[in-house]
C-alpha cells in the first residue's frame, strides 16, 4: 500500500516551516524581544529546522555561535542546508534532551520553546544539564504550552484527536491507555507543578502569558500541520492500513471547528525567564 503525503510528512516530520506559521513564528519572535545586551553564544534546545537559529543570527550580530540540539535527523539535515549561509557561526548537534551530552560552550542564552512536554517525566534533566552550561550571568528562555485539560488528562490536541476516533470507539481515554499513548495535556505540567520544579535549578526573574490561537485556512493545511508538529504519535492509535485516513479526518474535524468557532484551538502560552540559582 502505497503511504499517503501526511503518512509520509509524520514519519520524517517535513514541511515543519509551513506549520509552524500556525503556532511557533509567534512563540520565535516573542521569545528573542526578551534578549538584551549583546549575546555571543545562543543554544537552541529542540532548534528542529534551525528557524529560530537563523532569527537570532540575523537580530543580533554580536552572536559569534548559534548551537543548536536537536533529537530528529531530518531536521537537522533541512536545518544544515536553511543555516549553512552563516558559516562557522553554527554548531548542530544530534542530541535526545533527556539525556544530552556535555557540551564546550558556556551559552549567555539558552532557548526551549514548546519542547518540554516532549521529555515529560524527566523535564529535570535538562533543567540541571543546562543549569551547568548556562554562562554565570546567562539567562534561560522557556516556553511552555497549557491546554485546558479533562479529568482523563486529555486536552488540545488530543481533545481534537478524540473527536476524530469516537467514530470508532467508544472508550478513546482506554484507547490512549491501551497503546501506551500518553495524552500532550498530561504531559504538559501545569504552571503551578512547574514553577517549584524550576525553582530547585533557576531563579525565576519573570513570566509573560499569552493566548496563543490557530487558525486555518483549509483541512488539508490542518492536516499537514498535524503530521508535521506531531509525527506518528496519534497516529500509532489506528491500524496501519486506516492511518491516511486518521490525518485526513484530524483535518477535517479541525475545519469544522474553525467554521464552528472561529479558530480550530487557543490555550495559555507561559514564557518564564530565568537564571542559574
């Protein structure tokens, strides 16, 4: 059975520069506002196709390095080629955030946006790993994602994701269970189990919420920003032979929401600026 484009676009998780006009450009940019001064060394934790990398090369020309750690090599190979007019000014680095490598640089900034929930339970790894390499006077820019979240721990994406398989089933919270799929709300913390967590290796100089909105134009630009954010891991929910299908019914239930309501989903987006404790 020949694969369809969004199957194809979930294993290698291409196109993420389309997807992520819907959500991360806002996240980028919001996030660099809050450098100040002149940074020589930036570190990109989950930097995927190196666009903030590039932002940040671009904003500040006193950066002599922008590294970047990044667990996909796919996207390294496509953030290589998008980065590779800076030169020796960028390092990429293969790396599994929860237990990264140590690294010779001593950034003066350190990013993380909408990465974390991914490393759930282990988050303090990389919180002490980058405790160590952060420069003494450096700071960490984190954001984070807060979907609202039922008493099954489902909310956001796989609030979108349920409507699609109560087509089929009757017990979809059992569904996730039963393969070992962990729900993105549960594995996002909460902002009040965050902060006393962050505060054993930081200390926190500010936060900033925003609500971020996503909006679409069409099914099928849902449905490419579905593989291309998530990749496979909803998808492991229905059987092979039944996968095209899912991405184009996560698409068209994303549609319909848009009709419905105005946007397809919006939730809580928390930056927390801090420094080495």
């Amino acid at each position: 059975m020949t694969a369809s484009a969004a199957e194809i676009q979930a294993r290698t998780l291409a196109g993420y520069a389309d997807a992520s006009r819907l959500r991360q450009v806002h996240d980028r940019d919001w996030v660099l506002d809050q450098v100040t001064g002149e940074p020589r060394v930036l570190l990109d934790l989950g930097s995927g196709i190196g666009q903030l990398l590039g932002t940040a090369l671009d904003r500040f020309p006193s950066l002599r390095r922008a590294v970047g750690l990044e667990r996909s090599p796919h996207r390294i190979a496509e953030a290589t080629e998008r980065l590779r007019p800076y030169g020796d000014r960028v390092a990429l680095h293969e790396a599994d955030l929860t237990a990264p490598a140590p690294l010779p640089h001593r950034p003066d900034i350190v990013t993380m946006t909408s990465v974390l929930h991914w490393l759930y339970p282990d988050e303090q790894r990389i919180f002490e790993w980058t405790r160590e390499h952060l420069a003494p006077d450096g700071v960490f820019l984190l954001t984070t994602y807060h979907p609202a979240r039922d008493e099954h721990g489902l909310g956001g994406e796989d609030d979108l994701v349920r409507t699609v398989l109560e087509a089929q089933h009757t017990d979809v919270p059992g569904l996730f269970a039963a393969h070992g799929v962990l729900p993105i709300a549960t594995r996002t913390r909460t902002t009040g189990e965050l902060r006393p967590l962050l505060k054993r290796y930081f200390r926190i100089e500010a936060t900033l919420d925003r609500d971020a909105v996503v909006t679409v134009e069409s099914a099928g630009q849902y449905e490419h920003f579905h593989a291309a954010t998530f990749g496979d891991y909803y998808s492991r929910l229905v059987a092979p032979d039944r996968r095209a299908e899912f991405f184009r019914a996560v698409g068209n239930t994303a549609w319909r929401r848009q009709e419905e309501t105005g946007h397809v989903s919006h939730m809580t987006v928390r930056l927390w600026r801090l420094a080495a404790a």
